[in-house]
C-alpha cells in the first residue's frame, strides 16, 4: 500500500513568472524618466505634488479595501501607485497640494474603486481624478508657470497649445518650436512637457511589452492624418502634424494612459478602433473644440466604448467560416 | 535552415536535457499489472477473462465492441487475479484486470507475422489495426482504425506524422524517432495505403535537428518530405501542425479528415507497423520518466499496467519532496492523487516535481495575454467570465467548444487566473445540459 499522496490540480501545471505587480512595477519604471524630467523642470512643486497624489491614492485604496474587507495584497499590487503618479503628472506644477489630493480621493473612489476595484474600472482613474478637478476648478488648472530653467519674470505663462488655440501663434510666427517641445522647456503638465522623457519610458514599455503597440500607432497614426490634411490645406493657420504629436498630454495619453490595460479594448480590431477614435477626437477637440488641449476627454469618451468593442469584435477563431 | 510555424503560442522552458540523450531502455515487467479496460477515447472495452483464468502475452482481454473503441491486451502472461476496480489515471476506480506476471513472457500463439505488409489491402491493415488494440499515443488516445477509415465522401489527400513532441519535458517521441526511424517510416506508408493519400509530410521542431537529419536520410527510400517546424508550443496540437504544413483550417467542430488530412503520432506509426508486420498488439509502450522528483531519469519502454510507483522505483524513486505527480507533460497533463495507478496506452510520460506554493490570484487585469497567446484565436479571458456567471450560451458562442484546452492563455496569465480550468468546467456544464435534454 502506497500512502503518499500528491497535489491534485488542472493542467496546464506550468507558469511563467509574470504576474500583475509586476507588469504595474515595469510601467512605474517606464514613468520613472518623466519623473525625473519633471523633478528637474519644476523642483520642488513637482515633488510635493507626486508625493501628496501618490499619498492620497494609497490612503484611499486603503481604506476601500478596509471597508470592503479584501485582501491587502491589492495595495501593494502597484496599481494605486500608478494612479498617483500618472495623476500628479497630468496637473499644473502651479496647483495646490489640498486640490491635488481631492482629486487623488477621487480618482481612486469615483474612478476605480466604486466600480469593485482593479480589473472593474470603466474610465482610467487617474483622468477620472483630473476630469474631477478640471471642473471643480477651471481656473486653477488651466493657470501655468514657466519651468526652473527658463529665466522668466511672469509668474503666469502659456502652454504651447493654449498659444496656438488663443493667440494665434501659427500666423503670428510665435509658436514654440519643436526642439522646446522635445526636450520640455515649456509649460504644462507635469510630466508631459518633455516628449524625449515620455518615449525614453514608452521605449522601455514596448521592450517588455507591457502595451498594446497597437494604440499609441493607432492615436499618432490618426491625429497625423487628421491634423495634417488641416496643416497641407492651410499652413498658416493650422499647425504641422508634429506640433500636435508633441504638444501638450497627447504623447503621455498615448503611451501611459489610453494603454492602460484595464480600460483598453481587448481584441486587436477593438483597439484599432479604439485608438483612431481617440486621435480623431483629439485632433477635433483641439482644432474646433473650446479647450486648447482635448487628450483627456478623448481618452474618457473612447473608454465608454470599451465593453461594446470588446463584445463586437470577437476575433475569427481558427477554421471559422463567416456568414458574408 | 526555413522553419514553418502557426500563429500565436507560447514558449515554454523545454527541460528536456535530462533525458534527451538517454536510449529507450525496455523495464522489466512487474510482478503484478492492472490493465484498465478504458485506456482510450470512447467506450470502453468488454472484459473476455474471468478471475483465475491463464493468460498469454498479447492476448486479447478486452473487446473493443463500440465504433470509438479498443481492444485490450494482457502485457504479461499468467494468472488473472480480479476483474474490478482499480485506480485509473483519469482519477476515479475503473474495470480492470489484474494479472499476477508468471515471469514466461508465454507469447499468445495466435499472433501472426505478415510477410509482405505493404501488399495488404486498406481493409486487412485497418483490421489489424482494430485487432492490435491502437489508439493515437499522443496522449488523447483516439482509435487509430476510426482514424485510418474516412467517411464517405472525404477523400484524403495528405498524412501528416507528428513528430513535434512539443510538451516540455517529454523525449521518448524524438528517441523513438532516433532508434526506430525505419519502423516509423514504414508504418507510415501503411497508413498511407489505408487512406489511400498521395503525399506524407513529417513534421519535426527545430530543436530536434539530429531527428530531422536522420529521417531526412533515411525517408529517400519511401515516398514523403520532412518538414522543419519552429518549436513553439502547441506546434504538435493536430489543428495548428495541419495549419503550419498546409496551410489548411479544420472547419470549427470538424475532424481532419474534413480537410483531407489525417495526422498521426511518430508512436503510433511505429506501433502500426508492429502490429501490421509482426501481429504484435499494444501492450507496451515508450514513455519518459523525468521532472527534478525523479532521481535518475529516463526513457522507458513499460509494459501497459504497471503502476507509477513500479516505473519511478525503476529510475531510483522519488526525490523526498515531491508533491506533484503527473502523467503526460507539463502543459496538458493529468495531475495524479497517488503513485498507485497503472501506466495506460495514452501515458506519454511519468512527471514529478516538487511545486512551489501556489500563487497569488488577482482580478483580470484585461492585458489580452491570452488573447495573444491562444493558437485557436479564442478570447480565455471572456470565455471565463461568461462560466464564472453561468452565461453558458454567450461562452458557446465564443468558442469555448474549440479550446483545445493546450494551456497556453493560463500559462501567460499574470493574474494567476486558471482559465483552463474555468473553461473545462463551462465545456462540462453544456455536454451535461446537452445530455439531460436529449434523454
């Protein structure tokens, strides 16, 4: 008689290391060149606005997870961390510490965890919480101020999408040039000035394939298109499709945040569909829209079509024959 | 060297130096072995011996009387001690037939040798076939005379051998190929007479490049091509290998045969020809004994009936350990309760290892792994959903049906989430409602 018994359990009986903590430790990282660049640009501002979202996401989660009674391992999944990080990255480094919590709380609890907690969410969180603040106080999150760098005695200044919407920069010859936007020696959000530090991380996310390529292309490819045929029409009225690619959130929506798995379609046709709706929209937004800057609500307004997507756009199995 | 794949899959740590290089050694058969009655898909097969009757070597105990069937064989000769339930693989008692091993190896007198094999008609080798008790030695275990008889109306054109041997772990497909690669070849045109196809086409991964090399030299004497396919996991699952050869689709829910293919284990080619030339039926088999549980591993050729515990006594026992035992390979294998169960004809390998602690389970994160990964194109993630919340309906619609259950989209899940599990379960719950409407 044989006593030893062994663990029953369902092939397949093999694993490969990955796991979600992981995938959230590898977009962190990704982010950690924007981090940086924005530390640089806007010194202290930018510290205290990182820790202070990044604080009050985890405090938040915190305590849902308490009310709900789930386990703590969900707060150390990194998830809230990327909250606050891509939140404080998408507010003025002008904004007060007091805003950006409330728009913390209320990214975490209104954006992810009133709809059951990672995995559950609709709508990005981090743009919930910005989309909560931009309407509690207009004012204050459109109000810019110069980076460190650039020896400027205005206390107030514009970002390159707010000169081209309100100024007309394209016929009067003022538009920031693409060096300055490159590299980030301009105003803005956060961590979207600089688009070298925005690719350096993207750069990381493709090699670890930690994205869906197809969305970022999908984006670009599309605001290309749409802001071009403006730009070929009438060069001096409308600005270059380059302009529009690194100007203001589009290239941090792209690769950070429209990416976010959660709230991205899962099947290669939705997401196809899902990215050129948001380059369309954001190239209407910022050429017809009254905001200068439109990645925000493309990005929330696409996310609502999400689940539709994912339902319509089962792909083919193999040896499946469609009905023409 | 051109390497042809198929869409999607997975690459798994192989493992396979252990016992890549080692020969098929033949283990002496045991003093006792109980051989289940159901060893194959379909019906089981009818016992023909009683308690204390005497039995030869190859002598038929079990009678395949259903179309998908097989007969049964006795692997040793001498006494049978019972004809009742014993443990089975698939993991509850079954009909089997212990018999005592008198230690003559007293060989059934009825077995013939047939001279010229391969001037048989389609329909004497189909019954030797049938009569040796052959099922496919991939692991699922089909019986191979369904497989050799076309329905009317198909007409194949193209036998594909698979020699992918793409389950990590596994060695005694390539050794087979290394040690018998005439008999394979031989067995091959066998079938190719049966199912009266013009073309053979061996598929073999690219990391059994001595395998391939050595077929390839030897096939000049029969008609056929080897093929070198990328190794990738599932390249050996029938549906992706026909795809990666001929670039054909199995319609969903259909057969090969439906695009004129029929494919076939290197295993079972050669245990084909055994029974065609030699009248030898399936009474034994090679399997690998391996996994870092094992203390020496190995290739094996086992008498069918032995049990687990026989067989890894034979490779110096377990490693102390050990808490996972499985029988086939790593990605599709069936997990076992106890070392106490017989090797069976669709037993490609005796696995054990020691597991680390399970891990944690999160919420689908929607990554799309899954999707990526799935050679049938199918979507784990939505397919375990719709079972979590019984919309059993919307999951047939998706596909659940042509999951081929390989693993793959759970192998890559970085939520830990046992997606194969959660389909096998919604598959189960519409046969049975299937079932309880038709009675």
């Amino acid at each position: 008689m044989i006593d030893k018994t062994y663990i029953l359990q369902s092939s397949p009986h093999f694993k490969d290391k990955d796991s979600v903590p992981k995938i959230m430790y590898v977009v962190i990282l990704s982010l950690m060149p924007s981090f940086l660049t924005s530390v640089y640009f806007f010194r202290f501002r930018a510290i205290a606005l990182f820790v202070s979202c990044i604080g009050a996401c985890l405090a938040t989660e915190a305590l849902f997870l308490w009310l709900r009674k789930k386990p703590k391992h969900s707060l150390l999944d990194g998830s809230a961390v990327i909250t606050g990080l891509l939140l404080a990255m998408t507010l003025p480094p002008s904004l007060s510490l007091d805003r950006a919590v409330i728009g913390a709380v209320a990214a975490i609890a209104i954006g992810k965890q009133v709809f059951g907690g990672l995995g559950h969410n609709i709508f990005n969180p981090a743009l919930v919480g910005r989309a909560f603040l931009q309407t509690a106080f207009p004012v204050a999150m459109t109000t810019w101020i110069p980076p460190a760098m650039l020896k400027v005695n205005t206390v107030t200044f514009a970002t390159p999408l707010d000169n081209l919407k309100f100024q007309d920069a394209v016929a009067q010859g003022t538009l920031t040039s693409l060096k300055d936007l490159f590299l980030g020696n301009i105003g803005g959000c956060l961590g979207e000035t600089s688009a070298l530090a925005l690719l350096l991380g993207a750069i990381y996310l493709f090699y670890k394939r930690a994205i869906d390529w197809r969305i970022p292309v999908g984006i670009i490819c599309a605001l290309t298109v749409f802001t071009g045929i403006f730009w070929l029409a009438n060069p001096d009225k409308y600005a270059s499709p380059l302009f529009h690619i690194l100007a203001g959130g589009l290239l941090i929506g792209a690769f950070f945040m429209a990416t976010d798995m959660v709230t991205s379609p899962i099947t290669p046709l939705g997401s196809w569909i899902y990215a050129l709706g948001i380059g369309i929209m954001v190239g209407l937004i910022r050429l017809f829209g009254g905001y200068p800057e439109g990645v925000m609500y493309s990005i929330l307004f696409m996310n609502t079509f999400v689940p539709l997507l994912n339902r319509y756009t089962r792909p083919r199995i193999l040896g499946e024959r469609r009905e023409k | 060297m051109k390497t042809i794949t198929f869409p999607h899959g997975i690459h798994p740590p192989v493992y396979k130096e252990p016992t890549a290089e080692k020969r098929i050694e033949t283990m002496a058969p045991p003093e006792k072995v109980f051989i289940p009655l159901h060893q194959h898909f379909g019906a089981p097969a009818e016992p023909l011996v009683k308690k204390g009757d005497e039995v030869y070597l190859g002598q038929i105990i079990g009678e395949a009387k259903a179309l998908f069937s097989a007969s049964v064989h006795a692997s040793v000769s001498g006494k049978v001690l019972a004809v009742d339930g014993y443990n089975h693989p698939l993991g509850k008692p079954l009909l089997s037939v212990s018999i005592a091993n008198d230690g003559q190896d007293r060989l059934f007198p009825d077995l013939q040798e047939t001279k010229d094999a391969f001037s048989l008609s389609p329909d004497e080798i189909r019954q030797k076939v049938k009569e040796a008790g052959i099922v496919g030695l991939g692991g699922a275990a089909f019986p191979t005379t369904v497989k050799l008889s076309p329905p009317k109306g198909k007409t194949i054109d193209t036998i594909i051998i698979n020699g992918c041997e793409c389950e990590p772990i596994l060695t005694s497909d390539y050794r087979l190929m290394l040690e018998y690669p005439e008999d394979i070849l031989k067995g091959t045109e066998l079938v190719r007479i049966a199912t009266g196809a013009k073309r053979i086409i061996v598929g073999i991964e690219d990391n059994k490049k001595k395998a391939f090399g050595l077929l390839q030299e030897k096939i000049q004497d029969y008609t056929g091509e080897i093929v070198l396919l990328k190794t990738k996991y599932p390249q050996g699952a029938e549906k992706n290998l026909i795809y990666a050869a001929l670039r054909r689709e199995v319609p969903r829910g259909g057969l090969p045969f439906d695009v004129g293919v029929v494919v076939q284990n290197v295993g079972t080619v050669k245990a084909i020809w055994d029974a065609v030339s030699k009248g030898k039926p399936l009474y034994e088999r090679a399997l690998t004994v391996s996994g870092n549980g094992i203390k020496e591993p190995k290739n094996l050729l086992v008498r069918i009936g032995t049990t687990f515990q026989n067989v890894v006594d034979f490779c110096g026992g377990f490693e102390e350990s050990v808490n996972i035992l499985v029988m086939g390979g790593p990605m599709m294998g069936l997990s076992q309760w106890t070392s106490d169960v017989p090797v069976i004809k669709g037993t490609s390998g005796i696995l054990a290892w020691t597991a680390p602690d399970p891990s944690i389970e999160y919420t689908c994160i929607r990554c799309g792994r899954c999707i990526d990964n799935c050679p049938m194109r199918l979507v784990p993630t939505q397919l375990m959903k719709y079972v979590r919340f019984d919309h059993l309906s919307e999951a047939e619609n998706w596909g659940i049906q042509d999951c081929v259950e390989c693993g793959c989209c759970q192998y890559t899940c970085p939520a830990n989430i046992p997606l194969v599990h959660w389909i096998r379960l919604g598959k189960n719950q519409i046969m049975s409602s299937r079932r309880r409407k038709s009675a």
